[in-house]
C-alpha cells in the first residue's frame, strides 16, 4: 500500500516514514501542501496523511482539491485541537483527525480502519467508450484492443474527466488538479492537450463525441456518444 505524507516538520516526515516503512508500506513524502497536491497526481496513493499548517497550499486546501476529482482516503494529523478546526478538515473532506502529538499505535489502527472501509486502488473501474478502454488501476488504455501510449500528462486529463463522468468540470479546475494552482489562468493547455486526447481517442477528433467543450465553462466527459453542435475547441 502507497502513502502519502504531507508535513512541514522534517522530523515528523522522517519518524512517520520510518515507522510505516518497516510495518511494509510504501511511502511518499511531501514538505508542503502544492509538493502534496502534485505528489497525490502523480503517484495515486492509496492513503493520504496530512497536516493542516503547511506553506503555499494549506492542508485544507489540499483536501479540496484533491475531493474535486478523488475520493483517495484522507487523514489529517495535526497540532490544532480546537474543534472547529476537526470541523472544517472533516466538512473540506477529510475521512478522519489525529491530534499530535499521537501515538503510534493509534496512528496505524487509524490508517487500517481507513484503508478497510475504502476499496483499494485495484478495484478501480475499467471504463469503455467506443472502442476505447481505459483501465483506470493500471494506468492502460486500448483502442479497438491495441495499446494507446499517453503521455502522463494526457493521462492525468483523461483521469480528472473520467472520475466526474457526465459532469462539468471548469477549466479552472482542469488546470489545478493537473498542472497545479499557479496554472488556472493559462487554458492554452487545455486546448493542446484535449487536441491531443482526441486525436487518439475520438472516433473523429474534430467533432467529438465523448471528450466535450462546454462552452465558456469547462470540459465533460460523457459517457453515452453525443453529438457535439460544434466543432471542437
């Protein structure tokens, strides 16, 4: 099992993974809030832990953005004990709350509890369209059942769309889940990699059926083909 650890406290970082390490999970560490949001895109884990008061992006925000495109288990392990702040992490999204300092035993029955109410990363759905299927627990992609290469940017894309299916979802948001919060006003990216995204998944990229614009706003996957009332943007 993968977790991910989100702390700016270098000893806490280096304790936390000293101790899941040696009881067999695989951990990943992140000294701040945008590095925990980029590290969480990237390497999926199964777990987050993750403290509220980081630099650039704090542990509330992190669970926000991560809660507009996962439902990866979250829980947060922080100095602050008032109860409104055990509120606004749980109401932000958070799936449970540890007060440091915690012991270690608490931590991990913590962290078991959590992974066996939540499906692991394996069972994640296959997902077809068209002639397409996306695989989304390996990562794979096929085309009429031959392989289609994307790149981890692409995949990503497709990923945050795929997990709001027949949903809008903003540029905005497009663009901070997969690029980072620093990127939410240049949707020249959008652009390119939906391009690109059709050009290997739609049956005709230029009137897409699947990988939607929604005008002014966003983008959509939908589910069932649709025909699209304008050519592609």
């Amino acid at each position: 099992m993968k977790i991910l650890i989100a702390d700016d406290d270098a000893q806490i970082l280096r304790a936390l993974r000293i101790t899941l390490t040696a009881r067999g999970y695989d951990v990943i560490t992140a000294p701040d809030g945008r590095t925990a949001l980029n590290a969480a895109i990237e390497h999926h884990p199964d777990l987050l832990v993750l403290d509220l008061g980081m630099p650039g992006l704090t542990g509330i925000e992190v669970i926000e953005a991560i809660r507009g495109w996962s439902e990866l288990p979250i829980l947060v392990v922080s100095g602050r004990s008032e109860s409104f702040d055990k509120v606004d992490a749980l109401d932000a999204g958070a799936d449970d709350y540890v007060t440091k300092p915690f012991a270690a035993d608490e931590l991990l029955a913590r962290i078991r509890a959590l992974t066996r109410r939540t499906p692991a990363a394996t069972d994640a759905p296959a997902v077809t369209f068209g002639d397409v299927t996306v695989d989304l627990a390996s990562h794979a992609v096929t085309r009429g059942g031959a392989p289609v290469r994307l790149t981890p940017t692409e995949w990503h894309l497709l990923e945050v769309l795929l997990r709001n299916h027949d949903r809008l979802v903003t540029r905005e948001t497009l663009l901070r889940e997969v690029w980072g919060p620093q990127y939410t006003k240049d949707t020249g990216y959008l652009r390119l990699y939906l391009a690109q995204l059709r050009k290997k998944l739609e049956p005709v990229p230029s009137a897409p059926k699947y990988l939607l614009t929604e005008a002014g706003m966003g983008y959509r996957f939908a589910s069932e083909p649709q025909r699209s009332p304008k050519a592609a943007e």
